[in-house]
C-alpha cells in the first residue's frame, strides 16, 4: 500500500492552500514509495547518494557532500492530468555560478514516443516548498522521471496527482546497463541550468543507462578509501573524471594506485578514464593553463603505466575532445553550462556506447 | 585625461585589500571613461538602456527595466598582465531560474585572432563587488568586452590594471552595423549563463555588429510609445521578438499598427518579426500549447497584413526554426539557457546576415 501520509502535516497544509482554488482534491505519494535511480543501496530514511557505513570512510568534505541528491531521479507511472510537487530541503544553498533551480530545485521529464522530453522545473523558494509542476496533460498512463537537486541534501520530496488519478512506481526497465562515474564538481552537475541537465543524467536519458553520480566538489582527489566505495557498486563501467580537483602531484601520487587499485577488485569490468577539460581562462592565464596541461599528463602517465600491465579493459578519453573549441562551454572558465554539459555527454557517451558494446 | 579618480573610496579600499598580497599597485578606470557599447545615446551619469526623456513616456515596468544594463558592453585596450574590476550594484536581486552571476555579474572577452574569446567571469557577492578578473596574461596589448549584468542596475565600474600598464578606450570600429532588437525576458538574457551569453550579445561578438538589447522581463507587450523611442535610434535592422508576453488578443490589436507605426517613421529600415519560441511546457500542458500556438498565428497575421502593403523591407522568422526540438535547450519551458541562446543567435543571425547583405 502506498505510504499516502508518511509527508508532514506542513506539506498537507500547504498543498490545502494551493489547490483550494482549482477546487482539486490531491494525494501525495512519498518519494520513497516510487522507483529511485542513481544510487546503488536501499534506504526509506533518505535520498543520500552513499550509504552511512560508506560515508563514515570518507574525507569529512566528500561525506557530507555525498547527502547531496546530485543525479537521483524519482520515476513514477501516472494518468494523472496534473502533477505537483512538495519537498523539503536540509539546507538552502545559494551558488554564484549556479541557479537556485539547480542547486535546490527539481525538474520533470516525461517518456514519449520512446524518448526521454523535458516537461516542467520546479521553483525551490526556501526549506519547504509546494509547486505545481504541470497541468493539462492528455491523461494518458505515462512514465515520468524526477530528478533531484544537485548541490543540496533534500530530507522529503512527495508527488501530488488527483486522487481519482492512477500512480504507480515505474517497474525497473530490462537490463539496463549501470555506470558509475567518481569525479569533482562538473561531475556532480555544477553548472547544470536544472538538475536533469548535469552530465550524468543528460547520458543516462540519451543511453537509457542507469548512471550512479559519485561527483563531489571540489573534493574528487582519488583517496584510496574512495576505490572500496566505488568497487562495492556493481557496475558495467567505471568513469575516472577526476582530474580536475588534485594538483599534478597528486595525480602523480594517486591515480595509478587507484586504478590499481580498482582494477584488482573488478578484474573485469570497463574503467574510463576522462582527461580534465581545459579550463578555459588557461587559455590566458599562463598558470592556469599550465596546471591543468600538467594535470591531463600525469593522468595520461597513469593511464599509461596501467595499460604497461596489459589492462584490456581500460579506456581513455582525450581533454581535446570534450567539450569543443569555440570557448563558450563554460560558465567561469571551470563549470559547465548545458552547453558544455551536452557536449561532455556526447563526448564521454560514446565511449561508454562503444565500450558496452551497444 | 582618465578619471582615476571617479570610483568611489570605497573601491580603492577593497583593491588595497585585495592586492596587498601581490604588493601590486593597480590604477582604476571608470567605466563611462572606456568605450560603451549597446546602447544608443551618451551619459556618464549611468548605465541605463534608456536616456530619462525615453524612459518617461513608457510603463512603469520597462521605465525600471530600462535601468537594467542588459546587452550593454565596455570595451578597452589593455597591455596588463592582471585585469581587476569593481563594481556597484543600485540593488542586488535573486531570480530562482538564474543564476547571480548572469543577474548581478560581469564577465570579459578578449579578441584573439580576430575573434572575441571568453576570458573570465567575476563574482558578485553584494552590492559593492571587487574581483581579480584575470591573472598571468601575455602582456600584448589586446582589446577586450566587459559585458554588464543582465538583470540589475549597475550603478559603478572599474577597470583596475596595474599602475605600469596602458589602457585605453577601444577605438569604434569601422562601418560597424547596428541591430535594435525590441523584446521580452528572453532577449534581456534569461536564463543566460552569464551576461555575454545573453542571445542579442552572441550575435553581436559571432557577427561583428553593435546590437542595442531592448528586452524587457514580462513587459514587451508593444505599447505604441516603444515604437518612438526604437524609431529614434538609428538602425541597420529592427527586430521585433515580442510575441512572448503579449496575450493573443493584445498581439492582435497592437502588431499590426506596431509595426506599421515603425514602418511610417524609418520608411527603408529592414524589420524582422520573430516568433516566439514555442514554449517547452506546451508540449503537455495543452493549455500553455494552445496559447503559444495562437499568439504565433495572431503575429503572423500581423505580417502578412503588413505585407499585404507590399512592405518589401519586412522579414519573418518562424517558431519552429529557432531552438531546436531536443527539447533541451530551456530552463522552464520559457526561457532559454546557454544552449537555446546559441542556437537563436544563430538562428536570427542567419536572418540578420542575409538582410544588412554581409
């Protein structure tokens, strides 16, 4: 039976008052009755991307990063005619170089005609919020797919459709293929415009893959704790995105021992490895350009040295052929915007296409 | 003589503590010393889209949004290694599907082979702002854009370079064309990642042409006056992108006489009407479809009534040639990112480009 009033009263309240006027009498189905993706583990307790007892091995920074909800998605069946939307946020996080939307919102997309569309954003304005994401539809029994904010820890999240309207969790697709991706800031979704346009989810739709977001900001520097983390998730491919956060140095330190590390054991799945983009204030600040040139070539060194040993399985995606030349892919001169986003998807998806041999 | 003097004390403050560190003196030049592009008329009062004599005869609304300082840019000519700035704003604003940097911000081009280059975005923090825009440059003297924030009023700016450096007013370039696009939000620039990213800003750096941004959020609902104040500012090509706010009823009443209206007082200027973009939402609220559909067709009634006085200078941009049918390329459903901002600029450019015969 669905969990029809494990939401707080306040969410009630508050959809009483919207709805009053469309005199539309609502039920809320807590998200954690439907089918959550992007996370390997099972918890009704939260929408954290790590489990506790994984968290508790982790640098401070990457633990409390990883309560982040950055590439978890909600899918629901529904005929209903209207969906909203009610959540509740931990913490409001304001980004210079993100939206509000991105970092404390939500956004919707509907399968149609095979593909995964676009169909509503949700408007975060503080610690709880009630939106109706979309009306008018056609009716029609329909999967949708919510995705989650990027940058911060949402504590609820409940979905609103007529009570005469039919919702169903979304059954689990057939054989879908699963990637895990370990990377700094970009990977998690900064600067996304809306959630669903983070790297990760922009592949997982194009795909129809299940893609687990283990980005963190400004915190991806390949501790070695992190390679028990990421082998503990079944996967069909493993993504390295993870140049851009450690100095040179600590390239050179780590990235060929958490290779290694990672391939002793998952003897046999696909590692990709993903240069840093090229910042693009590098291409005027001397220093800048030049510390992420000599990150890219210690990683390459690594890359290099593992395939020394004769690794099949390992994969290895160049900085030149990301996100395209004409400089306009980025926000700051680091983070990506859609633009730099679809074109990292594409650029990483094929890889990922051709390694699982689809 | 350069104003060094012009900014306010506490700018010289903040650079003091700011570059202490790098015990490098810098000198300040104010903005309305360098070369302002943008906008049609001269004061060294403001930043304004609109001189005060405009602003009165118009609604309320635009009369604030005219203190915007959407599409305006300042050029200059600089040798130094470092580029600072600080800037005022007269109010600071959050907007949940933007983020504070396209809002509140700057960010800095350089021309580099002929071409205009993302260099660098600044931060803002506040009302008074100060940021190191770029570090370790070349040192070859360059000229470079500052785009102005889309969505307030900037009140003061400052370009710093070190005191041993020369900067210099850009120099107005040749025979440049100029395009006055009259619109709604989505040409004042949301949701853009960044100022220069805004649709009217793309095409002016892709062609080399000086366009005056008169997009006004919510409120480009074509009030007869607005044809006055276009009409005065001497234009290669009128666009007019305003089929977003108005209701079908009002594009019906007001196009036709609008366009007439600035035909009667620039007799030989090219005009191109745009559709609106098809807003992403309508794909499933059929309501929101409908509206989008019907404010479209009352547009193109509009020209062809137009043309049907044999205007031969009166051009037309259909909907669904402008974004795309990804339906990646919004924020909402309405306004555009990065990614529906290039594919317009290029869309409306093409137009643009066959017209003024380049």
């Amino acid at each position: 039976m669905k969990n029809y009033i494990s939401l707080m009263l306040f969410m009630f309240q508050a959809a009483s008052a919207s709805f009053a006027q469309d005199s539309l009498a609502l039920k809320f189905v807590d998200g954690h009755e439907l089918k959550l993706s992007g996370r390997a583990f099972n918890s009704n307790q939260n929408y954290h991307r790590l489990d506790s007892s994984d968290r508790k091995l982790l640098i401070p920074r990457v633990k409390e990063l990883a309560t982040n909800s950055a590439g978890l998605s909600i899918s629901f069946t529904t005929d209903a005619k209207t969906i909203s939307l009610q959540w509740r946020l931990a913490r409001w996080l304001d980004q210079w170089n993100m939206t509000p939307l991105a970092v404390n919102g939500l956004d919707l997309y509907g399968l149609k005609d095979g593909k995964w569309s676009y169909v509503a954003s949700a408007r975060p304005t503080g610690l709880n919020n009630s939106a109706v994401l979309v009306k008018n539809l056609d009716g029609q029994m329909r999967d949708y797919r919510l995705y989650l904010p990027l940058y911060t820890e949402i504590s609820e999240v409940g979905v609103g459709v007529p009570t005469n309207a039919t919702i169903n969790k979304s059954a689990p697709p057939a054989n879908q293929k699963r990637v895990v991706i370990y990377g700094s800031s970009i990977t998690q979704g900064a600067s996304a415009s809306r959630p669903g346009m983070a790297y990760p989810s922009i592949m997982a739709r194009s795909q129809n893959i299940e893609v687990i977001n283990l980005g963190f900001s400004g915190s991806g520097t390949m501790e070695t704790e992190i390679v028990d983390v990421l082998a503990k998730i079944p996967a069909d491919v493993y993504i390295l995105d993870c140049v851009a956060n450690p100095s040179p140095q600590m390239i050179k330190d780590r990235a060929y021992g958490f290779v290694k590390k990672l391939r002793t054991l998952r003897p046999n799945t696909p590692i990709i490895m993903v240069e840093s983009i090229f910042r693009e204030t590098g291409n005027w600040d001397s220093q800048i350009g030049a510390r992420t040139t000599q990150q890219n070539m210690e990683f390459r060194n690594a890359y290099q040295r593992a395939m020394g040993d004769s690794d099949k399985n390992l994969h290895y995606i160049f900085s030149k052929d990301l996100i395209g030349n004409d400089h306009e892919a980025t926000i700051d001169g680091t983070h990506l915007t859609d633009v730099g986003f679809m074109r990292l998807a594409e650029a990483i998806g094929e890889e990922v296409k051709k390694v699982i041999g689809k």
